[in-house]
C-alpha cells in the first residue's frame, strides 16, 4: 500500500477557465455545435432565417407603403405592406360607427380606464383598495353614461354605433370584471357540503366547459329574448356580454378550485377555530392565498377571453376584427393585393401586444410571488 | 505542494479487507473543471486502489460531489485525466458506457424510476445495457433485494417504500450491474436519521465484501468505522488526506482543524 | 361581538337556526326553490314568445326535407335529404376537419416542444418565436387572414399554383390526385392488413425473446441482416438514379446506380456498415438541400448552391457515420429494417403479381374548372391549416411541461446504469413524460374539436353552422336546435372524459 497521509501545503487559487468554457466562442460551441448534430441543426437555422426574414423584411418594411402614403403606391408592384390603409381607417378601427365629433367621449374613458388600472397593475403603488373600488364599481358607471349618453346633456349614442377596438375593450373589461367574482362564487360552490348547491355548481361549469363557446353566444343572441318576458327586448351588446361572461366563469371556476385545493386543511380549521364564519374564512384567510396561487392561471384566463371576444363577430356584434372585416371588403378607394393582408395583421398586431402583455404581467407576478413564498 | 506520510497500524476491524498492492480502480491526474467561468475542481491528484473505501467530506460547496460525478462522466472535466479500470474517460462515447457499466452510483435524491416496480427498477440495466435474461436478471435482483433485506418488496413500486427502502433499492439497483467500483453522492443524507442506519448497513456490508467505494458523506462514525482514507476537500481542492485515525485525532491544516470542530462539537 | 360570560352553566343547546345541518338545508331549498321558480319563469316567458310568434315546438322538424345546399359533405346529400342527415353530415364534418387537425397538430406540435427544449439557441428560439406568437392571436383572425387573405388572394383557376404531385392550389381550393383502386386492389389491402399482424407479432415475440434469452432470435436476427441489405439497396439506387438524374447527368446511369447500390448493400451487411450509412445520408442530403436551397435561393449562382449544399451534406454525413459507429451490432439491435420490409414488401408483391392497378385520378385543369381528382374547398383547408397551426402552439407547451416534468435525475440515473441514449428515452424518459403530457393532450384535442365551430364563420358546413346556423335559420326551432348541438359536443367531453379517468387510474403513480 502507498502511503497516503497528504496535506495540501498551497492552495490553487482560482484559473481562468480555458477558452473553452467562457467567451463568445465558447457560448456558440455549447449553443450552437455542441455535437455536430447541433452544427446541422444550427446551419439549418440559419439557412431557414435567411430564407424567411428578407421577405418578411421587405413587406413590413422595406417595400411598404408608409402611413403618409397613397394607394396608388400600394397597387404598384412588388408593394408590401400598405400602412396607409390603416392609418387612414384607424378612427374606423378604433370607434367604429361612433359619431366623429363625439369621439372624445371614448378617449376620456380609455384615458380613464388606463389612469385607474396602471396604478393597480404595479404593486408599489399605495392605495390599491381604493383603486380597486373605484375601477370595479365607478368607472363603469361612468363610463357607461359617458358612452351612451343620454343624460348631462350629452347626445344619445346607441350601442350600435359603437364599434372597433372600443368594444373589443368593453366586452373584455366587462367580461373580465364580472366573470372573476361570478367563477369564485362557482368555484366555492362546487367545494360546497351541500349537495344541491354542489351539483348546481359542477353542473353549470362542466356544461359551459364542454361546449364552444360559439354555441353559447348563439344560445345567448337567440334564446335570451325568447327566455324574456314578452315586450321585453335585451340590447345586442348585453346579449354578447352575458355569453361571454358565462363562458370565462366556468373556466374560471375551475382555475381558482385549483388554488382552493392547493390551501392545505389547517389554515380552513385555523380560522374556524378563530371562530370566523364562513364568509369570513374565506374572504380574509383562504380567497387571499388561494387566488395568490392561481394568478398565472387567472391572467390564462383572461387572454383567452380576452382572443374570444373576437367570436362576438358571429353573432352580429362590431368589434376590431369586424371592423378590419368590413373596410377590407368594403374599402373599394384602398383596394390592392396586400389590403386584406395588411388590415388582419394589423388586428393580429393589436391583440397580440395585448395578450403578450398580460401574459409577461402574470410571469412578472409569479415570480415576485414565488420569492415572497421563498423568503 | 507536499506529502506528509504516517504509519499507523490498521485496526482489527479493517484487517478483512483486502486492499490491492497493484490493482489501480480509478486514477485521477491533474484535473481542473469550471462551472462556466467558475473554477470548481482544481488540481485534483487522486489514485484509488482496488478494495479501497474512500470518504470524502468537506463543507458544501467544495466540489465533493462534482469530482465523484466527474468519474462517471455525468459532469464532463475540462484539464487533466481521469482513468477509471485502465480507460480513460473522453468524449468518445464508446469509453463512457465502458465506465459506466462498470461503475455505480448511488444518489442523494435515490433517483429510482417512478413508472416500473422495485423488480423491474433493479433489472432494467442487466437486461438492456448487459443482455441477461430476464430469469436470470430477476434472480440476481432478488438476491441483492435480500442482501439489502427487502425482498418482500419485489412487486411495489418506488412510491410505496419509505425513503430508507428506497435508497437500499437503489443500492441494489447498481449492485445488480455488478459494478467494480461504487460511488455514493450523500446517500443519507435526504434521509430521516433513524432511516440512516439501515443504509449505512448496507454500506458497510458492501465494503466488508472488498467493493471499492467512494463516498461523498457527512457520517464521520461510517468513515472511521469503514473507511481506510478520508480526503478533505474545500474549496474545489483537495486539502488533506489520511487514514481515518489520523485524520480525526490529528488534522494538519488549519482548514480541516476547522472543518472538523463545526461537526464534531 | 360578544363579551366573556362565565354564567352558563347549562349544557349548550343548538338553537334551531343556528344548527349547521338545518341551516343548511334551509340554505339548499332556498336555492332550489330559487331555481324552480326561475325556470318556470323562463319556461312561461318561452312559451308566451313562442305562442305570440305563432311556433310550434318538438323535434318533429328531423324528418322534413331539409331543402337546402351543403357545399361539402362525406355522406350523400341532397336537397331532398332530411334534417337529421344534415346533423349527421355535419358531426362528420366536425369530426374529418378535427381528426385531420389533431393528427397534424399533434406531429407540428410535437416537434415544437421537443425544439423548444433544444439545446441549439437558434432552434430553441425559433420554436418561442412561434408559439408566442400564434398563442397570443385570436384563432378566429387567424382563421380570416388563412382564409381571405392567403387563400382567396390565391390565383383565379386558370392561373392555379402547380406543386409537385399534380396537387394544385387556387382560389376554390385544393386539388389533389383521387386514389381510385380497381378489385383486385382489396387482395393488396388485405395482404397489408395481414402484414401488419404478422410484423407486429414477430416485434413482440423478438422482443419478448430478447428479454428471456439476453438476445434476439437467430433466424430474426439473419433475416433482418438480409433485410437490411435489401433495404439498403433500394435506398441507394433510388437515391443515385436521382443524383444522376438530376444533377449529375450521364449515360448509362441507371446500370452505374444499380452497381454502386449492389456494393453499398453488400457493405452494409460488413463491419463498415457506418461508411455506406454514411455515404447514403451524404447523397440524400445533398439531393435535398440542393433542391431546396436552389428553389429559396434562386438568386444565387447554381455552383455556389451546389458547394454549400455538399459542405453542409458532409458534415451530416459525418454525424450520420459517428452515429452509426457506436450502433450495436445487428444481433442487438431490433430488427427494424425487417418490418419495414414485411409491412411495405408483401403488399407490394401482391400489386406485382395479382396485376391490381391503383391509379390515381389527377385533377386536370378544363376551359373553367378543375374537373376529377379530389377538391378541398377553401372553407376546408383554411380551417384544417389554421386550427393545426393554433393548436401546435398549445400542444408545443403541454409536450415542453412534460418533458420537463420528468426530473433530471432519472437521466442521470439511466446513464449511470449505463443505459444508451434511445434505451434511456424508450424506457425511462418518455414513459413518465407521457404520463403527464397524456391528459392535457386530450383536453387540447377536445379544444380543438370545439375550435372546429369557429369553421361556421368562414363557411366551412361544420355542426354549428348547418345545424345551429342553417337549419335552425329555416325552421326556426331554435332551442331544439341549439339543444342539439351542445348534446353532441357535451357527449364528445363526456367521452373524452371517461377515457381520461380510466386512463389516468390506470397509470398514475402509486405513492404511499
């Protein structure tokens, strides 16, 4: 045996590592030729890149007809994008139908509605219960006078002028507000002992959930009058409302029973045993952690609504994606190749910053939740 | 860089194992690894003979567990060698599964396979990797099974056992390969402590039978109990190496002296 | 509320309000009571509309012709079909588009999540590009962008899109070859159909051997050394015929192709058997990317294409020949070559002897229309690409979750043991990620069957549209209707359901 007593007289002090471990050649070897598979994949890459983006380049850029340019410069060939198409019609696209000089109605409640919900949005900003208060239950009864009209003097505009991103907007505030509290209610009801709630409960939510929404908006544009007392007529607008406000809080039901099933049993008998009743058990103690856990999920929810509202266009309502429907077809004096193309990715363009937003807030949220949980 | 060497007399409890004069295991030479830009094994000069039961301690952080991953190649070095059964460990493919086939691991985190049963866990290897016949390999499996005293849980699956069983099944998992060298990564160290003791009977069993072991472990009592040298890492070097009775009465570096009063008060 | 008492010496009794059952109780026929009166309000109101509106009510309406057009049906439609066949001709739309649309999204979306997770920045990122960018746009717009702005800006019939196999693309759709067997072609079907039992019978009893014994047997073994060859064969010669063809044209080039093929076989069955793998990924390789970089890049000279293409073939090439050395020899590996060759060669030596035809009717372009060949209307292929592409981008992250669900040291643990990479994926990585990609697969594909009603807004004759739209438009019936098409969709979910629990009862891990 050799002797193997050893004590370390010098400590190594720290190398820098070789080149191959740091340094842009060292990232490119491990990313990108880290076996020579990845080498193929990599030329492949980049051969498909080359391929794809001088084109995509060229017609959202390059070739494309500026917002300040003509139609005639669209119809040329060879022409991409035709920006001046849209920024021609964007009054169109954001108001559809609403009366022109009226416009500034709309502006002060989108002005109002982003002065309210920014503040509620970053989590440093103090007074969020007042916030709240005010976003859920006055804004939209100012709004809604300051749209329709009708009193203070301001001139009566009905819902069916309204039109474009203005109703896309409406529909998903208004379904995202009421569909929240109407799925917590859902969600409570099916973890509910008592079985005539509970099956009422599972009942309404796996229905909803089973069928498409498209169905539901039919049911609710073609039934509900018929389910009205007679006389009694229900607006266009409301009609979509309900339907989609259902529809969210099935799904939404479901995810917060997912935040209500991750609570474990002592914080329901801690408070019980604070002699809490059982709205204030759930208000004070279990709702606040339960929907803490399900945030990314709630926002999920609410960018699918937010994509869904584009389906109140089968049952006759004017949203954005109607009014980019109407002027491609309707829009002769803008006619050429790429107007259509260039209408739907603009509407593409409008819904994707929304829902990528709210997509980046809840893994924003999650994470700054995450480490409060870790300490 | 200097060898002190002592001569102490092995105790009685060790004089069974057999420690070859001429049989290398595993030899290490010269060998650096970096995390990226962070230097976490430097220097590493290490030559481990047949039967040799290796503990290797150090506080966390100091790359115990990387240089026994190193020599299955789980963690790829970037300087130096590193020979295990006479094949040198590089890229080629062909010389890794060579290692690994004659090489087990035993890990923190037991790692058995959730979906298959104990049975199925311990003769997945011998069936795919070496082509034994599935009787055979059930049969060899359930002889490990009694050697680690749980045969009677052939037919559970993973889930079912405490985490004590579990590790005493993944022992006999890479025992089933019939490895020559077995290298243990904190197996108790996700254990309950009245579950350690099982695996460390196990442990010591194993080295009764001359398997060359390396563990990377915080029980001081398996070390003096087994171990015939303990190697002090920190700070990705190895500082101090010795026979355990040396070792522990009479540490020579400062940062050993340290090491050892936190976890022997 | 309430201050300390310390006078209450009785034993507490429950006042009968206070008591939770009866409370309860209480609760719950209110509820009911609630509910009742609710629908009967709704009931009455109907009834009163219905009776002012002069409708009658009941599901008699099914056996009245219907009286109107489908555009597209499997079943025989006509106007004189009744209202029931147009609800079974469109749950079968419903059901062709979302069958076609799964099966697509499932291998696009597979691929997307495999790519998300891969370890090349360029591919990884690639993947993220699209799934962030699909997810988070309405289907229904992308649905009128494929539709209207994509196939509609199609060319006019005269002027349709030529792609290879006699497929053609225009504004009224795609035109595609209708296989159209004559009978003898039922004797090749079913020498396929035997086929398949026979290979799968003789995987299960190799593999089956294989665990008992240690290895597979002998005659297996043998045949598919043979197999192999033989597969190899076809392979080169068909591969060098095109080279020659196509790129390097000579005379004589199908004897040379058949003689270079010959060695390449004879190769493969040696210990060199990576060289001829090596050399017939070089050529398909290079046949491909040639191809292909010359029709993206057609503004580049043909010499420069040709370099880059056989630069970038080499080094597949050499992955290809590494790989193939570290293949176990041919008595350890399953003998895949001699499947193939039962499943496709039995079949086809039956259309060789029997003489059964199977001719392919081309569409061919007359003075106004496409006549012969299959027609997909435009409704048809907009929905299909549209939902798939959709739908990828979901099943892209449900497939990247479950990958990454299946913890890293089980990997290490396989390797550990020694397992090679295909044993460890086949039988430790994929069966757990499986296990947890399995259940929100189904709940996509079910989303998708329902995204398929989306289908009415662009005119596809799906369920929602014939039946919710059309029939409902001419009879007026529009509860017995709209009744109807939520039952089938709810039996769909209940199914999947089912399946789903059965499913997951069967394989969920056993925990203590």
């Amino acid at each position: 045996m050799t002797d193997i007593g050893f004590v370390r007289a010098d400590m190594v002090d720290a190398k820098p590592a070789p080149n191959r471990t740091s340094g842009a050649i060292a990232w490119a070897q491990k990313n990108l030729f880290a076996t020579p598979l990845d080498g193929v994949l990599t030329v492949l890459g980049v051969v498909f890149l080359l391929w794809i983006v001088p084109p995509l380049y060229n017609f959202f850029i390059g070739h494309a007809v500026g917002p300040s340019g003509t139609v005639e410069e669209c119809r040329m060939e060879n022409a991409g994008a035709c920006w001046a198409y849209i920024s021609s019609e964007m009054e169109f696209f954001i108001y559809g139908f609403y009366d022109i000089p009226q416009q500034w109605r709309p502006n002060i409640v989108f002005a109002l509605g982003a002065a309210l919900l920014i503040p509620l949005l970053i989590p440093k900003v103090p007074f969020k219960r007042t916030n709240a208060v005010l976003f859920l239950f006055a804004y939209p009864v100012v709004s809604y006078f300051l749209l329709a009209g009708g009193v203070f003097g301001l001139m009566p505009i009905p819902t069916e002028k309204w039109g474009g991103l203005l109703v896309t907007l409406i529909i998903s505030v208004v379904g995202i507000t009421l569909s929240f509290p109407l799925g917590i209610i859902l969600a409570l009801g099916r973890q509910s002992k008592m079985p005539v709630i509970k099956t009422l409960c599972i009942g309404f939510i796996e229905l909803v959930r089973a069928v498409p929404l498209i169905s539901v908006l039919f049911m609710a544009s073609i039934m509900l009058p018929l389910f009205m007392p007679q006389g009694m007529t229900i607006d266009k607008f409301l009609r979509a409302l309900v339907g989609v406000t259902l529809f969210t809080s099935a799904y939404m039901a479901e995810v917060v029973r997912g935040g209500l099933q991750a609570i474990p049993r002592g914080q329901y008998e801690a408070g019980a045993s604070l002699g809490l009743s059982y709205w204030q058990r759930m208000y004070f103690i279990i709702l606040p952690q339960a929907l803490k856990h399900v945030i990314p999920g709630i926002v999920n929810s609410f960018i699918a609504l937010f994509k869904d509202t584009s389906l109140v266009y089968i049952v006759g309502m004017k949203d954005l994606l109607e009014a980019v429907k109407t002027k491609n077809d309707t829009a002769l004096e803008w006619q050429s190749a790429n107007t259509a193309t260039t209408g739907y990715l603009f509407a593409a363009m409008v819904f994707w910053v929304f829902c990528f937003s709210m997509s980046r807030y809840s893994i924003f949220m999650e994470r700054r939740l995450n480490t409060g949980y870790k300490r | 860089m200097s060898q002190v060497s002592e001569t102490t007399g092995a105790p009685t409890a060790r004089s069974t194992m057999q420690i070859s004069d001429t049989n290398v295991a595993i030899e290490v030479i010269g060998m650096h690894k970096w995390y990226a830009d962070f230097h976490v094994l430097r220097d590493i000069n290490l030559k481990v003979m047949e039967g040799e039961r290796i503990v290797i301690a150090g506080p966390s952080g100091s790359g115990k567990s990387t240089l026994i991953r190193c020599i299955n190649r789980l963690e790829e070095h970037q300087e130096g060698q590193i020979i295990v059964n006479g094949t040198e460990l590089t890229a080629d493919l062909k010389r890794i599964d060579e290692v690994r086939r004659e090489v087990g691991m035993v890990f923190q985190h037991f790692n058995l396979f959730p979906h298959l049963t104990i049975l199925q866990n311990l003769t997945l290897a011998p069936i795919w990797v070496r082509g034994i016949p599935k009787a055979e390999a059930e049969a060899t499996a359930m002889h490990y099974l009694e050697r680690v005293k749980i045969p009677e849980q052939a037919n559970k699956f993973p889930g079912q056992l405490s985490g004590g069983q579990q590790q005493r099944v993944a022992i006999a998992r890479s025992l089933c390969m019939q490895p020559r060298i077995m290298l243990f990564d904190e197996p108790t160290s996700a254990l309950d402590p009245e579950m350690v003791k099982e695996v460390l009977e196990v442990m010591i069993s194993l080295a009764e039978d001359g398997m060359t072991m390396l563990c990377v472990t915080h029980e001081m009592g398996f070390a003096r109990q087994v171990a015939n040298r303990v190697i002090f890492m920190d700070q990705g070097q190895i500082i101090e190496q010795n026979e355990p009775e040396a070792f522990f009465s009479n540490p020579q570096h400062e940062r050993t002296k340290l090491f050892l009063s936190q976890i022997l008060h | 509320m309430t201050t300390l008492d310390t006078g209450r010496a009785a034993a507490p009794r429950v006042s009968f309000f206070n008591d939770p059952v009866i409370r309860g109780i209480i609760y719950q026929v209110v509820v009911a009571g609630l509910l009742v009166g609710f629908i009967a309000w709704i009931v009455g109101n109907t009834a009163a509309n219905l009776a002012a509106q002069n409708k009658t009510t009941g599901f008699d309406f099914l056996w009245k012709t219907a009286g109107f057009d489908i555009s597209f049906s499997l079943l025989p439609w006509s106007r004189g079909s009744f209202y029931w066949e147009a609800f079974l001709v469109g749950i079968t739309n419903t059901l062709l588009v979302a069958f076609i649309g799964i099966i697509l999204a499932t291998m696009l979306g597979f691929t997307l999540g495999i790519a998300r997770l891969s370890s090349n920045f360029i591919i990884s990122r690639l993947a993220t590009v699209y799934i962030e960018t699909i997810r988070n746009i309405p289907l229904l717009l992308q649905l009128f962008f494929w539709y209207f702005a994509v196939l509609k800006a199609m060319p006019a019939v005269r002027e349709s899109l030529a792609l290879p196999f006699d497929i053609f693309i225009n504004q009224r759709g795609l035109m595609v070859p209708r296989p159209t067997p004559d009978q003898e072609f039922a004797w090749v079907m079913i020498t396929f159909g035997i086929a398949v039992v026979v290979a799968t019978a003789l995987s299960v009893w190799a593999m089956r051997t294989r665990t008992l014994t240690g290895h597979y047997p002998r005659q297996v073994v043998l045949a598919g050394k043979a197999a192999d060859a033989f597969v190899t064969f076809l392979i080169a010669f068909a591969a060098l015929l095109v080279l020659f063809a196509v790129i390097f044209p000579i005379s004589n080039a199908p004897v040379l192709a058949a003689i270079l093929a010959v060695l390449l076989a004879a190769l493969s069955v040696t210990r060199f058997a990576a060289l001829t793998r090596g050399v017939l990924s070089f050529v398909i390789a290079f046949l491909v990317l040639d191809t292909a970089l010359g029709s993206m890049f057609s503004w580049l000279p043909s010499l420069f294409v040709t370099v880059l293409g056989a630069a970038v073939a080499l080094v597949i090439a050499r992955v290809v020949y590494t790989g193939a050395l570290e293949r176990p020899p041919s008595e350890a590996r399953f003998p895949l070559a001699l499947m193939a060759v039962i499943v496709i060669g039995a079949p086809a030596l039956v259309y060789w002897l029997s003489g059964a035809t199977l001719a392919f009717e081309v569409p061919v372009l007359q003075r106004f229309n496409f006549v012969g060949g299959l027609q997909l209307p435009p409704e048809f292929v907009a929905l299909a690409f549209g939902l798939t592409i959709y739908t990828a981008s979901f099943i892209a992250e449900t497939v990247r979750a479950g990958i990454q669900a299946v913890n890293k040291g089980q990997t290490e643990a396989a390797q550990s043991l020694g397992l090679k990479e295909g044993d460890r994926l086949r039988l430790v990585i994929v069966p757990q990620a499986m296990r947890v990609i399995i259940p929100p697969l189904t709940s996509q594909y079910l989303n998708l069957t329902k995204n398929s009603s989306l289908g009415a807004a662009i005119g596809y004759p799906e369920l929602v549209n014939v039946f919710a739209g059309t029939a409902l438009n001419q009879t007026g019936r529009a509860i017995e209707c709209i009744a109807l098409t939520m039952l089938v969709y709810l039996i769909f979910s209940l199914l999947t359901s089912l399946i789903m629990n059965w499913y997951n009862a069967r394989v969920s891990l056993v925990e203590r």
